[in-house]
C-alpha cells in the first residue's frame, strides 16, 4: 500500500497554508495602509507650508505673487525648514522661481510633472520618490496651485535616507503577527494530531471490522475525551454488540435447532415404535390396531402444531411481508371463535372462559397474529390453570393509541423463579404435562413476539389471589 499522509497531516497544511496567506496578505495591507497614512502626513504638512508661504509673500496691493526673491529667501530663511525645496511656477508651466536654482531661464516646463498637472486639475498633487531633472535628486514633491495669482507653489524634500526612515512601516504590529501565527500554529497542530489519532484509531477499526477480525485491543484503547471521541467509541461499542448479537443469535438458532430435533425426536418415535408394531405383527387385534392408529394420529397434530409454531416464529423473525398485511379485525368476536372451538377442552377440565371485552372491540393489525396471541394464552391457561379454574379476558380501551388487555386465570400459578422465562422459546414448567397436553413449548414465546410486532408490550404476574395474569398492549392502528 501506497504511503500517504494522515487526514491529519492534511488538514494541518491545508488550514496553516490558508492562514499563512491572510497574514501575509494582512500585513501587506498593513504595510501599505501605514505607507499611505505616513505620505498623507508628509503632504499634509507641506501644504500647509505651501499656503503660509502664499500668505506670508502675497502683496496686498498686487494682483501677482511676488517675485521679489529677497523677499521670497527671506521668508524661507525665517520659516525654515531643512533640505526644503522651494519652487514657484506659473499656469504655463514655468519656473518663476526655485531656491536650488538662481537662474529662472536654465528651467524647463513643468506642465508634465505629475504633482503639477494634479495640483491645476485638483487643487493641490503629489509624487514620491520622483528624480528632479534639475538637480537629479530624488524628491517627495508637493503641489498647491493657487488660481487668483495664477501660481502654483511646490515644496519638495529630499527623498533620502531621513525620509526613507519616517515612511518605513513600524515592525512591531509585525512581529506581534508574527507571534499569533506561529501560537495558533501549536494549537492548530496539537488539534490536528488529536483528531488525526481519533481517525486513524478509527480507520483500524474499520479496517479490523471489514477483515471480521477480533476487536480486543481497539475497543479497550481510549478516544479522545471530545464529541468526535464519543462518537467514535460508540461506533465501536454498537459494532461490538452488534458481533455479540450475532453470536448470540448463532447460539439461539443452535438452541432452536436441538430443541426442535428433539421436540420431532419424541412424537416420531412414538409413531415409529407404534406403525412398527402394526407391521412386525400383522395379526394384531382390530382393537389394538386401531388405538395405535390412533396414538399415531395425536402424534402427526402434534408434529403439525410444532411446524406451524415453529413457521409463526421464523416469519416474525424474518419479519415477513405476510405479516405487514393488516386489516381491521373485531378482537371480541375473534375471542368468542376461540371459545367455541376450545369448548371441549374447557368442558373437560370444567373450566370456565370469561370474555368481558367490549363489542365491538377493532384493531387493524394481522389476523394470523392477532389469532395467535389470545389461541396460545387461552391453550396454556387450559394447560396449567387446573382443574375448575376460571379464565378472565377484559380490556381497558382508555388510552387513545393501545387497547390494554389483562389476560388470567384463578388458577395455581407459575412459581416465581419461572415467571422471568415463561416467554423463552420451548421453555415448559412442567414438561410432562405440556407434552401430555399436545403443548409445543413455543405458545407464550409467539404471544410476545406478536405483541411487539403489533407495537405493544407483555409481563406476566402472579395475582394476590392465586393464579397468572398476563397484560399487554396493542396499538390500535
């Protein structure tokens, strides 16, 4: 496999990559906006000076500027400033005067120096840093024209080493840039390596997961102690149940599977050992040969109710598509089918059905369940209710969303140690007599999965009295 970088590693470039150009581009701005504010400054300065040495050398009683250059040196001198350069130039471009210069005629036109053609189109111009072609000294210039005496007046100072020093940036913001970047890269990276092990701990574990290997050591290491750590554990934790689900489902079926072999093993024998005696004595008595015919007969019910239950169980399992067709289904009328067709049964053991549900009493769920639930309860209490019993089916219709049922009899009861698993799958009490009854082992377990696969909920309770109830919901529908 290829080497690559963590997602770590990248993430870390990519987010210090980006913050390293804002800084810079933050401190080019900086830089310049510093720059501007500095030569704004400088310009604003000599101005300033350009419109006191207009006031300081306007005659009031002259329409012009005076040209009087004593005059003109007079005021520089008495208003100096040093290096200042001093040039007065007319409309037309010409130099009327220039303290650097005596001789007016040696200038050349000024019309296409930038801060002069700036200064006749705005008022007042600038240019940094812009070589004289008199003198061939670099200058910062700065224009004001004066329209009423037709003059623009230009103060320049040397574009030297002083200069340089005063428009130069102040470091100092700099370095204190320099030192949030270079803390908010530790932070960053202490981030990145944390999430970078959380996702790399996590890649194990799905590397682990995809190969079904054992997850031992991973799940006893520690993610980190933040949201994506808690996710990441959880993962891990659902991934771990989910594996001992599926090994307990594995050992559910093995259980189902033995206990199924051994709940055919007995009813198969018996109609082996009885057909075998049938054959090996072929002047057996018509009586006889009709009693074991009839043994064998019981045994194949037997054998086809174990099927069916155990086809009920395997569809609820599968969730079959057969089992999601609902329709509406009157409960109190299916109960009193059952009735009649267990009257027998009940006639037997004198016990007693009482159906106190309401009529009509409507769920719109599946009618093979719905059959399922009260038939199972109704065959058990049969079962182990005892002799002269009375059973006892009413419902609470209360509640907006579920029908609450209490199914119970008057009976002996279930020990308390058998309450817990009366539900399991091929769970007796009493083996013999569940056998002898034609019981299955699998009612009580379809009733509760019935019951949940209709939204609802099952426990089971000795009462005070003597005798078992069962309450559960149903969800209308």
């Amino acid at each position: 496999m290829n080497k690559r970088s963590t997602f770590g590693a990248r993430l870390f470039y990519s987010v210090i990559s980006l913050f390293a150009i804002f800084t810079l581009v933050f401190v080019i701005y900086q830089f310049s906006r510093e720059r501007s504010y500095k030569v704004a400054l400088i310009n604003a300065q000599l101005q300033a000076y350009n419109h006191a040495m207009y006031e300081g050398t306007l005659k009031n009683d002259q329409d012009s500027l005076s040209t009087d250059k004593t005059e003109i040196e007079q005021y520089i001198k008495t208003h100096n400033i040093e290096d200042l350069r001093i040039t007065i130039i007319t409309e037309d471009g010409n130099v009327i005067y220039d303290n650097n210069k005596t001789k007016e005629s040696g200038f050349s036109n000024h019309l296409d120096r930038n801060e002069v053609k700036s200064a006749l189109t705005n008022g007042s111009g600038y240019a940094i840093n812009r070589q004289s072609a008199t003198t061939g000294t670099n200058y910062f210039y700065s224009a004001t024209h004066f329209p009423l005496h037709e003059v623009i007046i230009r103060s320049a100072l040397p574009y030297n080493t002083s200069l340089i020093t005063v428009l130069q940036a102040d470091y100092s913001y700099l370095w204190f840039a320099l030192a949030i970047f270079v803390a908010l890269t530790f932070i960053l990276l202490q981030f990145t390596r944390n999430l970078g092990a959380t996702i790399t701990k996590l890649r194990d574990f799905a590397v682990h997961a995809a190969k079904n290997e054992p997850l031992d050591k991973l799940s006893k290491e520690r993610f980190p102690d933040d949201e994506l750590g808690e996710i990441s554990q959880n993962i891990v934790t659902i991934y771990e149940n989910f594996l001992k689900s599926l090994d307990d489902k594995t050992r559910l079926k093995q259980q189902l599977t033995q206990n199924i072999a051994h709940e055919l093993k007995t009813p198969v024998s018996s109609i082996q050992g009885y057909l075998e005696t049938i054959i090996n004595n072929p002047n057996i008595d018509t009586e006889k040969r009709a009693k074991f015919i009839e043994r064998c007969y019981a045994q194949t019910e037997r054998l086809a109710h174990l099927i069916n239950d155990i086809s009920i169980l395997n569809r609820l399992d599968d969730n079959s598509t057969s089992l999601r067709e609902n329709e509406s289904i009157n409960i109190a009328q299916m109960v009193k089918e059952i009735g009649n067709q267990v009257t027998l049964q009940l006639e037997k053991h004198n016990i007693r059905l009482n159906n106190l549900l309401p009529d009509p009493l409507i769920v719109n769920g599946n009618r093979s369940l719905l059959y399922s639930i009260f038939r199972n309860l109704t065959d058990n209490a049969i079962i182990y209710a005892g002799e002269g019993s009375i059973i006892t089916i009413k419902c609470d219709t209360s509640n907006q969303e579920f029908y609450q049922f209490t199914f119970y009899d008057n009976g002996i009861g279930v020990p308390s140690e058998h309450l817990e698993k009366i539900f399991e799958r091929f769970y007796r009490i009493d083996k013999g007599r569940s056998r002898a009854m034609g019981g299955t082992g699998l009612g009580l377990s379809i009733v509760k999965n019935a019951v949940l696969h209709h939204g609802g909920t099952i426990t089971a309770h000795n009462q005070p009295g003597g005798g078992l109830a069962i309450n559960f919901t149903i969800h209308k529908g």
